[in-house]
C-alpha cells in the first residue's frame, strides 16, 4: 500500500499474464483457463480478459495463429 500497489491491481496483472501465457502456449479452453485463474464464471473470465487485452479469448488466441 506505502509503494502505491494495491493487492487487487497485483492480482489482475498476474492473472492477466498467466491468462495470455495459457492462451499463447497451451490448448486448455478458456473456460478451464478462467476457472484456474479463480473465475466463477465463464463471463467473468471473458470480461475480465476483454478489460486487460481488448479482446476475447477466442479472438486472442485467433490472432495468434498464422
């Protein structure tokens, strides 16, 4: 909190790294992705990676393949 980092800014950006890491790296589903990340739900998960990237997870993945 004194350096101005707050636990759940630290959090995003971890899940947002570890999210687009699986999404480049594996074949695991987006849901099996969220739901490893602490997502409840589906929607949660493509919402919130919407927020970080600006674009689904599906659509991330797309623009990764040649």
């Amino acid at each position: 909190h004194e350096e101005g980092t707050f636990y759940q800014s630290i959090k995003d950006q971890l899940r947002r790294d570890l999210a687009i890491g699986y999404l480049s790296h594996t074949k695991r589903s987006a849901m099996d992705i969220g739901m490893e990340l602490g997502f409840s739900e589906r929607s949660a998960f493509h919402r919130a990676f919407k927020k970080w990237t600006g674009a689904s997870p599906g659509e991330f993945r797309r623009r990764l393949q040649p």
